[in-house]
C-alpha cells in the first residue's frame, strides 16, 4: 500500500480553491478525467456516487467513485472520495482545506492506494512511492495555479 499527504499554502480564499472541486470544474485540476458525472446524489453529499472517466494516452478506465467524507464550513472544507481502479487498486483520496487568511489557504492532499490482488500489488511496487511523489506534487501544484489564476481575476 502507498500512502501520501502534502500540504501546501495557496494564497487565495478558501472558496475560490474549494470551487476547483465543483463538479463542473473538476477538469481544471484533473485534466485526465474526461468525463465525471453524477449517479446518485444524497442529501448531506456523504455517500453520494458518480461515474468517472480517467485517459491516459491510449488507455481508459471508467469506474465509479463514492463521496465517504464530506464537510463544508466557513474555516474548514473537507472531502474524502475512495473507487477501485481497473479491479486492481483500491484507492481512496482526501482534499481539505483550511481558511489561514481571507486569501490565504492551507490545502492538505492525502490518500492511500492498495492493490486488491497479486497484479495492483506488483504495479504499486514497480511504480513506487517516488513516482507516487510526483503525481501528489503535480496535483498540488495545479491545485495552487488554478486557484491563484480565479483569485486575481
């Protein structure tokens, strides 16, 4: 199993960083999901799921990701979603967010990944943690960047 948690300071309001999560601008911040739609939303979001379309080069998964965690107050946003991936990886992914400042966020990326059979267990060890790394450092960054770019304009 791989683990990660990166935390960054991105100087922009806590609402502006927390929209880059709204359904209809997930693409901003995940340009390899082409396509992520609502199945079944529930009340209190928690539990609510939808369907999910990752490329990458040739390559298409389509799977379903569940919300398992959910909060949204004035200081504090969280979110926590979790899907199986190509029947190998079981992979849960976390987004928080803390308001510092009026335009000054505290983002926490954290997660884990399991391979759930002899194959997703032997990739996880070939990929390793340090390209792990640098998917979690891509994310941030683009987290950073997009929220920068809305809060000046």
């Amino acid at each position: 199993m791989i683990t990660w948690s990166k935390e960054i300071q991105i100087p922009a309001n806590i609402e502006t960083v927390w929209r880059l999560f709204d359904l209809d601008q997930i693409q901003r911040i995940m340009p390899n999901v082409i396509e992520h739609k609502p199945i079944d939303l529930k009340e209190g979001v928690v539990g609510s799921t939808y369907l999910q379309t990752y490329q990458e080069g040739k390559r298409r998964e389509t799977y379903t990701v569940t919300e398992i965690e959910y909060e949204d107050t004035d200081r504090l946003k969280h979110k926590k979603m979790a899907f199986v991936l190509a029947k190998a990886f079981n992979i849960q992914a976390g987004y928080t967010l803390k308001k510092e400042g009026e335009n000054l966020t505290t983002f926490i990326y954290s997660g884990q990944n399991e391979g759930i059979n002899f194959l997703g267990r032997s990739l996880l060890k070939l990929g390793g943690s340090k390209n792990n790394n640098k998917v979690v450092d891509d994310f941030v960054d683009l987290v950073r960047s997009e929220a920068v770019k809305d809060a000046s304009n």
